[in-house]
C-alpha cells in the first residue's frame, strides 16, 4: 500500500466536519465515520481531506484489514482488534495487510480518539452500522469506478481486479451499503459535493472544493 502525499486542509470540508464532530460518540467515545463506495470511487483522497479537516483524526483503511484471501471476510478480525478495544475506552492494537508480501505487517495502536474514519469497500456493511456515527458514500458510478481502479493499478493487476469485480459484486448483492447512507458524495469537475440522505436522494447539497486532481481511490 503506497503512502500518500499530506493533503492541506480544504476550508469547504468545514461544514461536514462540524457536522460529524457534533454527533454522539457511536462506538464507547469514538465517532466512528463510514465511507463506503466502489472500488476506484475516489474514498481515500477523500477520506484524507476529511481527516485533515477534523484535525488530522485517523484513519483506517479496510485495504489494510483485508487479504488476498479475505477480501470482505475480515469482520471478525476488525471486531476483536479495533471495534471491541475502542468501545471498551481502550487503545486498538491491530496489524495492517501487506499485500506485496502476502502477511500482515507490524502491529499498529489506535487511540480512542473522539473521531475515527474508516474507508472502504465494506464500511457500511450490516455488522458495522450499528457502530457508525455515520455512514457516507462516494457516489461514483460502478463502472467508472472499476475503470479508474483498473487503470491506476496497471495490466499487472487485471487478474486481481477480474477477481475482485466478482466479489465486489457478490458482497453488494447480499449486504448493500449505499440505501442506508446518510450522506452521498458526489465528485465533480470542481471537487465534490454532499447531500444528506441517500433515500431520500435530496437534490441540492453542499459544494466541496478539491484542487488536487482526480482522487485516488
């Protein structure tokens, strides 16, 4: 998993970010913050401008947790190294993935710090929304999402990605994500914008400038 550049914060992010730090604590006396989304949907550079705009808070990503062999079968693994620690007031001591040498990587801590993001594929899966403060999704076509990934990862890669459309498909199919959003976020040639309440699909939102290129996802 590549290291990002540091993003500077986007004073447009404000009004989201307050939003999320005036929640109630959902997992002991974490804010624990869901973006969900297609693979290639843009969630990491998003989730990182969010972060910077809560202060920098941490955040976890689900590439870290899964496997090749586990690509959504890590719940358990999450419950019992971070979910259950944090909602106990406790520190999280977990191993993120290593998926060029195939095994998991040094132990790393969480801190139960008032605002968590957890970015993914799968965040808002069934066994982890009654532990969301809230859950957001990055409102990117399949499609183009898929297509982003499948160039940014190179031919190289085109088995691994034949493999995970299947699962992404299949995961999808019995546990969706996006009818339970309570907020969609949209990119567009400016940046992003978000409308709160994915059944009710509202039709204005809020603009969100990005200025640093297209999200990596």
């Amino acid at each position: 998993m590549e290291t990002q550049p540091s993003l500077s914060p986007l004073p447009s992010l404000r009004p989201l970010a307050r939003e999320i730090a005036a929640l109630p604590p959902s997992l002991g006396p974490v804010r624990l913050v869901g973006i969900d989304g297609h693979a290639g949907s843009g969630k990491t550079t998003f989730a990182r401008a969010l972060a910077e705009e809560l202060g920098g808070v941490p955040v976890l990503r689900l590439d870290d947790v899964a496997t090749h062999e586990e690509l959504f079968d890590w719940v358990e693994r999450l419950r019992a190294q971070v979910l259950e620690p944090l909602a106990a007031g406790r520190a999280a001591h977990w191993a993120p993935y290593d998926w060029v040498e195939r095994r998991f990587g040094p132990e790393r801590v969480l801190e139960p710090g008032p605002v968590l993001l957890v970015e993914g594929v799968g965040a808002g899966r069934r066994a982890l929304r009654p532990h969301l403060a809230r859950l957001l999704w990055m409102e990117t076509p399949r499609a183009k999402s898929w297509g982003r990934g499948r160039d940014r990862d190179g031919r190289e890669l085109s088995d691994f990605w034949d493999g995970w459309e299947r699962a992404e498909l299949a995961h999808f199919s019995d546990d969706p994500s996006r009818p339970f959003a309570d907020t969609l976020v949209r990119q567009s040639s400016t940046g992003y914008e978000w409308t709160s309440g994915a059944a009710g699909a509202a039709e204005t939102g809020v603009v969100v400038t990005e200025g640093d290129g297209v999200p990596q996802a």
